[in-house]
C-alpha cells in the first residue's frame, strides 16, 4: 500500500475517525484505524463495536491496508508541519514519509480489525444535512444521562411521510424538534432511537450537503459526503410523551431571548442546591428571584405583557437556560400552568421546536 495526500485533508478525517475509537482491553485493535487504500482514494475506518465510522479521502495511492494506534497517528499528524504526505505499508507497520520527516508507526494484523457491519436498508431516504445537523443540536440538551432507563438515553427518530420528529426527554424536560418536508420522505412511519453518544458525533461531523439515512434490523446508517457513520440503536420503546406537551396554559406572553437568558446565567451563580429560580407573575411585571443561604441572594424584574391571572412558578435554572438558548428567534412564547404541571417554550414564529419543562416543587 502507498497513498499521497494532502496533509489537511488526513488530519480533518483522521481526527473524526478518532472518536469512534474504542479502549478494550481484551481486544486493543479497536484502538486502532484501519487505513485502507482503494484506487485513488483511502478510507479510514473506526469502531468500537457498538458504533464505527468509514471516512474517505481523495490522493494518489496503490491498493493495499494497514492498522496503526488512531492516537498516535492522529498525535504525529498534528504536529506535521509539510502540506504533503505520503503513507507507505512495510511488513504491516506503517511508514509516514515528508519533506523532512521519515516516521514508522507499528501496526497490527488487518485481519483482526472489526468488519463494519452493513445495514440492510428496510428503510431509506435522504435530507439536507444542515437540517439534520440542526434538529439534533436542538434536542440534544434533553436527553437523560441516566442508566436505569436506557430508552431515554438516546435520539428518537420518527420518521412519516411527510416530516421527521427528533424528540429527547429525561423526563424533567422534553425537546421536541420536526423537520418538515415537501417531498414524501417515505412510505409508511417508523421509529429509532439513536444512542446519545452517535447523535452528538453526527451533529459534530455533518456538514452541508446531502444525507441519507438508512434503517433496518436495528441499525441504522448516515451516509454523507465521504462519510459513512453506522451504529446499533436502543433496544426499547420510547415513552408516548405527547400527552405532556401542554395546549392549554393559565398564563402565556413572549419574553426577549437574550435578556432572558441573561438573567437566568445570572441567577444560577445565587442558586440553592436543587438549582431553582423562581417566577412571580404579577402587576404587569415578571419578578425573578433566587437565593442561597451561604452565598446570597438575587432578584429582578422586566417589565411583561400577559395573559392570564398572578401566577408564581419555579423551576431548575440550568435546564430553564438550556431550553432558551437552543430557540433561535429574539422572542420566545412561554406558557404555564402553575407549580405542578408543565411550561411550554417555543420560537415566536417558528412552531417546529418545542421544549416542555417541569416546574420544582418548593413546598
């Protein structure tokens, strides 16, 4: 095997391909990439069983595959200097040859390197990347860290003719975002939960352009200008959770999305232990407040417009900020219905993204 590339080009991929890598102790290969050069072009493959990733890259090069650490190869080519480099496989060590480096990185049996599995596509269908990309960054804040329910640990996908809900919960907030399309997507609906370690690496990789999704036997493949990322999804079913979103609410008004968030960063330096910040609706004016016993307290007020009767509400101020910074308009709509049951955030304009909270019980 010999390949020629430009620098750049290997590094970007090498360092996507990094992440997909896995540490086992039984079986050390999983730390390593596997180069493999097909014509003119080489692709880099990671895994770590449960997910893996193909990224392929355009140079001169003869046929041939080698596999070396992913951590010292990405290491040596970030301290490379040259805009050229050219990769050569000895006796399945690999040799990295510049302008004035010569580097040997030893390697191991290709043939003990984890084959990729392929999906058998039961369902398949293409989108923006973009969008994609975006749904996922929006409800990625949402979804639980926890291990006693493993279905809520991950992306639901639900895919119908004509949109797509991506959808997280921890069961403290929802995060609900659809893409919609004009062009049928597919034939009939169905559902995935993707893990949440997948998600966020697709939302890291993708770029502009086109992406296909393909889902089958419970795997599922994104496929995305030289970029192949496929993975097993959850095992489980997801809570039917639409019964939570609320449609109707005691008291509703639009507030400034930046000054908001501006002051609910504020309050969480002055919050207690359970990280509450509370709401009085009253007098034309929204009275924010929140105190600590060892450190302070903190209160203020913005002038507001609603409708609805007095009403106080409190809530976790760390989740509170994170379902106001994913909205992208400056207003935002808020809607609530007291202490016990759920709010309701959402763009002005913009009813595609919608991010449910559960209010804190002070008393």
């Amino acid at each position: 095997m010999t390949f020629s590339c430009i620098k750049d080009n290997f590094e970007k991929a090498i360092l996507i391909a990094e992440r997909f890598t896995g540490k086992n102790i039984t079986l050390p290969i999983l730390g390593n990439v596997l180069l493999e050069v097909v014509g003119n072009e080489m692709i880099i493959t990671a895994t770590n069983l449960e997910y893996g990733i193909q990224v392929t890259i355009s140079g001169k090069g003869n046929d041939g595959k080698v596999s070396v650490p992913a951590k010292i190869l990405s290491s040596l080519i970030q301290s490379t200097k040259e805009e050229k480099i050219n990769f050569e496989e000895n006796k399945e060590n690999l040799l990295i040859k510049t302008e004035t480096r010569d580097t040997k990185i030893k390697g191991m049996n290709t043939e003990d390197f984890p084959l990729i599995p392929k999906v058998k596509k039961q369902y398949s269908f293409s989108l923006e990347s973009l969008q994609v990309k975006n749904a996922i960054e929006k409800v990625l804040p949402a979804i639980s860290t926890s291990e006693f329910k493993p279905e809520l640990a991950g992306v639901l996908f639900f895919v119908s003719p004509q949109s797509i809900k991506l959808v997280a919960t921890d069961t403290f907030r929802l995060s609900e975002k659809t893409i919609f399309s004009e062009k049928k997507i597919t034939e009939e609906s169905f559902s995935f939960i993707l893990p949440h370690r997948v998600a966020t690496e697709v939302s890291r990789t993708l770029k502009e352009g086109k992406l296909q999704i393909s889902y089958g036997e419970n795997q599922v493949l994104f496929e995305s200008d030289g970029v192949k990322i496929v993975s097993r999804v959850i095992d489980g079913n997801f809570p039917e959770y639409s019964g939570v979103i609320p449609k109707q609410f005691e008291i509703s008004l639009f507030l400034p999305k930046e000054e908001m968030a501006q002051i609910v960063r504020s309050s969480g330096i002055f919050s207690s232990k359970i990280q509450d910040i509370s709401f009085l609706f009253k007098d034309k004016k929204l009275n924010i407040s929140t105190a600590n016993q060892e450190i302070g307290e903190y209160k203020t007020s913005i002038p507001v417009d609603f409708n609805g009767k007095e009403l106080a509400v409190s809530f976790n101020y760390r989740y509170l900020f994170d379902g106001i910074s994913v909205l992208d308009e400056d207003e935002f709509f808020f809607g609530a219905n007291g202490e016990s049951a759920p709010s309701l955030l959402r763009n002005k304009n913009d009813n595609s993204l919608l991010y449910v909270l559960m209010p804190i019980r002070l008393s």
